[in-house]
C-alpha cells in the first residue's frame, strides 16, 4: 500500500470512528523496495490495532505473536485471548524476549529477506518457463507467496489430487474469497523448499494443469 494511500485510509478512517485492524506478519519480509513508513498504527494510534507474527521472521513452530493496541480496548482482547486458548507458552515468549533483547533479530531477518528473494526469483523464472499463456499471476514484492490465475473453467480444488498424484500440492485459491470465490486460483509458497526443487514442482504444476485441459477438451 502506498504512503499516500495509507494517509487517506487512515483519515478517512479516523473521521468515520471506524477501528482499523492492520494485520502485518509478512511486513518484514520485502525485498525489492522497503515498504513506506510509518505503519498505519502510527498515523492513527487511537483507533488502530496492529497485529504482527515472529512466527514468519524467527521460528514457525513458535506460533507467537504481539498486538499493539489501543489501551481502552486492551482488557476485552485480553478477554477474549483467554478465551480462545488460555494463554500462549510462558516458555515460547521467554525465549523470543531472549532472542531480541539484543538485537539479534535486526540482523537476522536480513538474511530471511535475502534467502526468501533468491527462492522467489526461481519461482518466478520456473512459472515464466514451464507455464502456458492462459496463466496469470503477479511478481510478489513481498512475503511468501505466488497468487496464481488459471485458465477460465479450471478448477483448482479439483484438480489438486491429480497435483499431489505427480508430487507437488498448493493451496486453492478459493478459500481466500470472504464471497464470489474464483474456483480457477490458487496459492504456491516458495520458502520451503530450495530452488531446484521449485521449478521441479512448477513443472510438476505444468504438467497435472496439461492434463486437466487436455480431460476437459
């Protein structure tokens, strides 16, 4: 989001009273340009709750994050923290405290950006090489993600026992619709696996997407 357009969301916000919840875990994960500061927390701190994981930047299996919240409102998310899971690991928040107290996470997230950008590039050239034309998808300049488009008609959900059949999966991009879900999206993660094994299971990808148009001709 641009740094003009966070402005205008968070005065528009801020006249109508309305809270903003600006959910950031993939905030420290770019890699072609760094993202405009501040947050929009910053620019409207009364009527702003801002969520972020160290679960995507230190350790997934942590499963810890934080909110920064306005201090009315705190007490109900304790309440309802409390009632969702009791509370999270006493032991899982000690050794976070530990790892950034001395700013070792300054440094080490670097290094995620760097790592993560090299896997994304080989995703990017193994979904221009192995592809078809009726395909569509975006670059990420962030995160961990490919959001990709396929052709009209194809059904990604159906279509992905015959993905894991070849031995590849992704995630159907119809779950991410809140309604009028697009049946032909989906999502592949590139941080898992090395490069050579990216364009393998792009390939792998190609191929099952090969089949199902050649099923439904």
């Amino acid at each position: 989001m641009s740094d003009k357009r966070r402005t205008v969301l968070a005065e528009a916000a801020q006249a109508m009273g309305l809270p903003i919840v600006e959910d950031n875990p993939y905030g420290d994960l770019w890699f072609d340009a760094e993202p405009p500061p501040p947050p929009l927390a910053a620019r409207a701190p009364a009527n702003t709750v801002y969520l972020g994981s160290f679960s995507k930047v230190l350790a997934p299996g942590l499963r810890l994050g934080y909110v920064v919240a306005p201090k009315a409102i705190f007490p109900k998310l304790l309440q309802a923290k409390q009632a969702a899971d009791l509370h999270t690991p006493g032991f899982n928040q000690r050794v976070v405290h530990e790892v950034i107290r001395d700013g070792f996470l300054r440094e080490h997230v670097p290094t995620v950006r760097a790592r993560y950008q090299r896997h994304r590039d080989a995703m990017r050239d193994a979904l221009q090489k192995h592809l078809s034309a009726g395909c569509r998808w975006r670059v990420p300049s962030g995160g961990m993600f490919f959001w990709l488009e396929l052709p009209e008609g194809i059904d990604a959900t159906a279509m992905l026992p015959k993905a894991v059949e070849r031995g590849m999966a992704y995630v159907p991009g119809a779950a991410f619709f809140a309604d009028h879900a697009k049946a032909n999206t989906l999502r592949l993660s590139f941080v898992t696996v090395p490069p050579e094994e990216i364009e393998r299971g792009v390939m792998l990808l190609a191929q099952t997407l090969a089949q199902t148009l050649k099923e439904a001709a």
